[in-house]
C-alpha cells in the first residue's frame, strides 16, 4: 500500500501533503486495508497532517522584487 | 418714416417675454441635449443639496445649476477653476429672464475626447476577437507563486500584499515593476509582462493600479498593452481604478477584479478554509483510525476465541485437563483399593492369626502325636499303654496311656 519510495513528508509542500492525507483517509476509510497496513497508513497521515499544521502555523508571505528589465526606456544608458 | 409707427408691435408683459424666451429656448433641441466646455467659478453648494456655478470662457459665461439628484451621482468634486465638459439642456430662468445651464452630467475637459478614443479602439480590438470569452483561460483555486505587474511605491501593491497575508500566507509574490501612469507606463507595463513570464512564469499575474480618472488609466486602454494582455502565456487577472472604472486591458484579461484588493482575493484561497478543511480531514482520521480498531480488535477477539477453542494448545490444556481429572479418579481409585487391601489383608491377617495353632496351644489345647508324629485326633487311634507325644504351646513330652480310653457318650 505504501510504496518505498514515498517522498519524506517534510519535503512536500502544503497541496501535495493535504492532497497525500485525503487520499490517506479515504482509503482507510473503504476499509480494505490490512492492520498492518492501516496503522502505517494512520502514522504516514498523522505526520502529513502535522506538517501542513506546521506549514499553515508558520506560513509567511514571501515577497521577491524583480529588477526591471533593460527594456524600459526609462533606465538610464550607463 | 413713421412706418414703424404704424405696426404696433404688442405690449408684452416682462413675465410674459421670459416665459416666451424659455419655451423658444425648450423647444429647440439641440439646446436640450448639449455638451459645453469652459471653466468653473463661483461654485457653491447649497444648503438644499444643488450645486451652483459659473461656465465661463474667455469672453463668456453661462449660469449653472446641478440639481441634487445629479448632483449626489456626480464622480466628481467640483471647485472654482476646474476645466469641465458639462452636458444637459439650456433654459431660462424666468424670474430673472437669465439662460442657464441644468447640468446632468460633467467630465473633466479633455475626457470627451479620451472616451471617443476609447469607444473607438475598443470596437477595434473586439471586433478582432481580443476580448471573446472563449479566449478566457481559469485561474488557479491555488496560485502557489502570483506574479504581479504595478507600482512598487503605489497604494495598490499595499493592498495586494495586505489581503495576502491575511488569506494566504502560504504563496509567493513575485512583483515585477513598472509605472502605471504617464508617458512611459505602456513599454514599461509591457516589459514587465515579458519578464514575469520569461524569468519567472508565475501561476497567475494580477495587473493592477490604484484609483484615477481616465486619463490616469490611460496606459491600460493602450492598445499594445491590451495586446500584451491578451496574447499572455499566463493567465492576468486585472485590478485596476474602483468599481466603475472599465480599461481594455479589463476586458482582455481572463478575470477582471474590481479592485486590486478583490484581484488578490480571486487569485487566492482563505487559508482560514485550509485550517478548517485539514481540522476536518482529521477528525475523519481520527474517526476512521477508532472505527478500523474497534473493527480489528473485534476480529481478533473472535478469531481468538475459536483459536482457543481448535488450537494445539487448547487441545493440550484439554487432555492436561482430562488427564489430571483421570489421574485424580486413578488416585481416588488406588486409594481406595488400596484401603480395600488392607483391609482384607487386616481381616485375613485377623482370621489366619486366629487360627495360629499357636494360639489354640496358648489356650491350654495339647497336642496328641503318635511317636510316628502323626497327629492323634480321634480316641479310636488311641490305646492303653500306648506311647504318645504330647506338645503343647510351649514344649512337648511323652507319655503314656494308662487308663482305657473311651469315647465321649460311652461309659
């Protein structure tokens, strides 16, 4: 169910961790899975949930100013 | 010489005149639908709400008069020296025979123009498809980097900035500059485009610019920059002037916003609905986790109890059980047999014991031997003078007959 492969949960950004925990909780909630596979699904959802509370907590807008590019007649000629 | 004399024009009355001026006056049209440029001076509002003026020129002036109605849609603040166009329809003013002007509308001077030219290049570019809604692309519920195309100094990059931090916090701003008025603002605005695109290629880019007259937003009717706009790679959503302010780059642009306030909040999600949709998706964690427990662990309890019942080991306790009972029976039963034992052992220890002829001897019995050492039991074996041993319990001697026996019941 979980594949070896499955990104650390601290390297997604907010969409793919939400989106990995909606898939999470869907599939425990279909009921298939095996004990074992759900309490690796339960734990894998707990620290995706965990990291988007961590991303929402501590989310600051980040702000780059471009330079303007030499086309604009106004910039000076050196 | 005294024709004139002749034909007596009427006496009219002065009301009489005025009321006639304002009918002749009322009755040609293109007096009630006229625009007319010039300058104000000594405008003043009434304490009613109407708003009184003077149209003047260099050589002229015209009375004014903005009725309240109008007067509260007015755009505008009016004051003395202002350039105006005025639009609305002459009259006289009978009780003091004056024309005036009642103003329905007014623009700054100049604007008439502008709007002519707007009309005119917006029929152009739409006939050329640039605005169809067809071309419209949607924008991303979730803009992870929002490029921006406006001011840095301007209040309107404040207010981009202010609503994102408050909805979503989580995305990236990437302005890129240009001035949004005057001269230059077109190549500028244009420039920007292209290297938002070229170096950054956001998810979305808002153009937007703060409030102003037409003139203020003339860099966005352009028509190289509404062609920019509309061949964009990147879906724009435009902010620009209030409300009620419409540029081509408006309806060129995938989304128009009202202002670049409401610009932001189109391009992004309430980060309160984010808290909110992952405080549900926890619960349902939460939930789906106890459901599935209480599931498995009922399995198991079941699973368990028959396990119990069919295991190696239960059928092991089983025959510990049934062997330990069996060997408790066998315990009680030896016991008990062996009680049995005894006491026949006792009992046939007694009986043999009773008949220890010892013990006959200790009585006092004798027993008579011949000297064969057969034992004599009967008087007829017995004669006198015969020679026989006698033992008793504790030793033996001989003797001999010698009297004549005889026989119980005989004497």
């Amino acid at each position: 169910m979980i594949k070896n492969d499955t990104p650390p949960v601290d390297t997604l950004t907010y969409e793919q961790a939400f989106s990995e925990l909606e898939k999470v909780v869907s599939v425990l909630e279909e009921g298939q899975a095996t004990l074992d596979e759900s309490v690796e699904l339960f734990q894998r959802g707990q620290a995706l949930a965990k990291h988007c509370s961590d991303l929402l907590e501590n989310a600051r807008l980040k702000v780059t100013i471009l330079e303007q590019s030499g086309e604009a007649p106004g910039e000076i000629e050196p | 010489m005294n024709s004139i004399d002749d034909l007596t024009p009427p006496v009219l009355q002065v009301s009489q005149l005025t009321r006639f001026l304002r009918e002749l006056i009322e009755s040609e049209q293109i007096l009630q639908d006229i625009w007319i440029a010039g300058e104000i001076s000594n405008y003043t509002r009434a304490a009613s709400g109407h708003l009184y003026f003077t149209l003047k020129d260099q050589s002229s002036s015209i009375k004014s008069v903005v009725w309240k109605g109008s007067a509260m849609r007015l755009r505008m603040n009016l004051r003395d020296g202002m350039a105006v166009e005025a639009h609305g329809a002459v009259s006289v003013y009978e009780a003091r025979g004056e024309c005036q002007l009642v103003v329905d509308a007014l623009r700054l001077a100049g604007e008439g123009a502008l709007f002519q030219e707007f009309l005119r290049r917006k029929a152009l570019l739409e006939s050329e498809g640039l605005f169809d809604s067809s071309r419209k692309r949607p924008i991303p519920d979730v803009a992870g980097r929002i490029g921006v195309v406006t001011s840095p100094t301007g209040a309107a990059f404040q207010d981009i900035l202010n609503t994102l931090k408050r909805r979503y916090p989580l995305a990236e701003v990437i302005l890129s500059p240009a001035t949004v008025q005057g001269e230059q603002a077109p190549k500028e605005i244009i420039a920007a485009l292209r290297l938002l695109d070229q170096k950054i290629h956001p998810d979305v880019v808002i153009l937007a610019r703060g409030g102003g007259s037409l003139e203020d937003l003339w860099a966005f009717n352009d028509e190289e920059v509404v062609r920019a706009v509309a061949s964009s790679p990147i879906p724009i959503v435009t902010g620009i002037g209030h409300e009620t302010d419409f540029t081509l780059c408006d309806f060129a642009a995938d989304l128009r916003a009202p202002t670049p306030t409401a610009a932001a909040e189109q391009v992004s999600p309430d980060i309160a609905d984010f808290r909110d949709r992952l405080g549900m998706l926890l619960e349902s964690l939460s939930l789906v986790v106890d459901q599935s427990l209480s599931f498995f662990e009922d399995s198991i309890s079941a699973c368990s109890d028959r396990l119990v019942r069919v295991s190696p080991r239960g059928q092991i306790e089983n025959n510990a059980r049934r062997l330990d009972e069996l060997a408790s029976r066998w315990q009680i039963a030896i016991r008990h047999a062996n009680e049995m034992q005894f006491a026949y052992l006792a009992n046939l220890e007694g009986r043999l014991a009773a008949l220890d002829p010892q013990t006959v001897l200790r009585r006092g019995f004798a027993v008579i031997r011949a000297e064969d050492g057969t034992t004599l039991r009967s008087i007829n074996k017995i004669k006198l003078d015969q020679q026989i041993r006698v033992e008793i319990s504790d030793g033996g001697f001989g003797a001999k007959v010698n009297t004549l026996p005889t026989k119980h019941g005989e004497e």
